[in-house]
C-alpha cells in the first residue's frame, strides 16, 4: 500500500496547474461520454475515500 502511495504522490507531482483549471468541455460532451465521465468521477471519490494520507 505504502508503494501505492507514493506512486500516486509521483503522479500528482507530474500534473500542471491546468489540469486543475476546471475546465472539461462537459457540455460538448455525447449522452455516453457524459455517463463514462461521472462514472469514471464516482470510481474516483470512492477510492479516494478509502486513502489517509497521515502527515
């Protein structure tokens, strides 16, 4: 778990501040790609629940 962790950090160390712009294009969106991407977002938040990253 501990290696799952830092690779996450590392990850996250890679991203750009653009990524957190919140921009997504979700109105451009299809039906599908909609239902794909808040699926994807509920996947998300459930595992993430599940992290504690103790300082």
């Amino acid at each position: 778990m501990n290696d799952d962790i830092e690779e996450l950090k590392e990850k996250i160390r890679k991203l750009n501040p653009s990524d957190f712009d919140g921009y997504t294009c979700f109105k451009e969106l299809s039906p599908e790609q909609r239902l794909d991407w808040l699926a994807e977002l509920v996947v998300f938040v459930y595992e993430s629940r599940s992290f504690r990253i103790k300082s």
